[in-house]
C-alpha cells in the first residue's frame, strides 16, 4: 500500500503564510502527479495546485501568486507554500498522488488524511 503523511496545518491570521508537506511512504515504483486539494465546510473538495514529475505545475485561479507548489523526489514530498492567506482559504487540506505499485501497474491515486488550515484573526 500507499500512505501519505502531511504536515504543517493550523491556525494564522490574514495575510500570514503556512508550508503543508505531504510525504508518500510505502510499496511505491514511481510518482507521477502529486497534488493538493481542499474542502471546505459545505463545498465540494477543489483543486488547490498540481505538479508533475518533470515539474510542470498547475494553480486554482483563487490561489495564483500566493500558493506555490514544490516537490522533493529524492524524498517522495510534495509541498505547499501559501502567502497572503486569506480567511477564504480555510479548509481542510488534502495531498494527493498518483503512483504506480508496480512497473507494471497502472497508476493509482492516493489520498492523505487531510489537514486543517484556518484563516482568521
């Protein structure tokens, strides 16, 4: 199997900054797409940003020039810089990955257990 760790949620205040870091662990081949959603109480879970293995990164319009994606893959992390945090972006946060098992299998997606960030003063 598959796990996913992430870190760094909490609470700040308007304007601050949070790093969330996700790390995948486990019978892993390889990691294609690593990626972070959220969900916010009574929304649907969106897309945050998304970053391939060759590094090709894609952002949710609300969060372009605050949030910048990264990724480690010596050491199977996907991380999360978020400036400028607005009270908007509170929700839980969720890492996710697609990885092959096995040279042979397909990919698969994963999920971590998600982690909450709030926003407010």
């Amino acid at each position: 199997q598959v796990q996913l760790v992430e870190s760094g949620g909490g609470l700040v205040q308007p304007g601050g900054s949070l790093r969330l870091s996700c790390v995948a662990s486990g019978s892993i081949f390889s990691i294609n797409d690593m990626g972070w959603y959220r969900q916010a109480p009574g929304k649907q879970r969106e897309l945050v940003a998304r970053i391939t293995s060759g590094g090709s990164t894609n952002y949710a319009d609300p969060v372009k020039g605050r949030f910048t994606i990264s990724r480690d893959n010596a050491k199977n992390t996907v991380y999360l810089q978020m400036n400028s945090l607005k009270p908007e972006d509170t929700a839980v946060y969720y890492c996710n990955v697609r990885a092959k098992r096995f040279p042979w299998s397909a990919d698969d997606a994963y999920w971590g257990q998600g982690t909450q960030v709030t926003v407010s003063s």
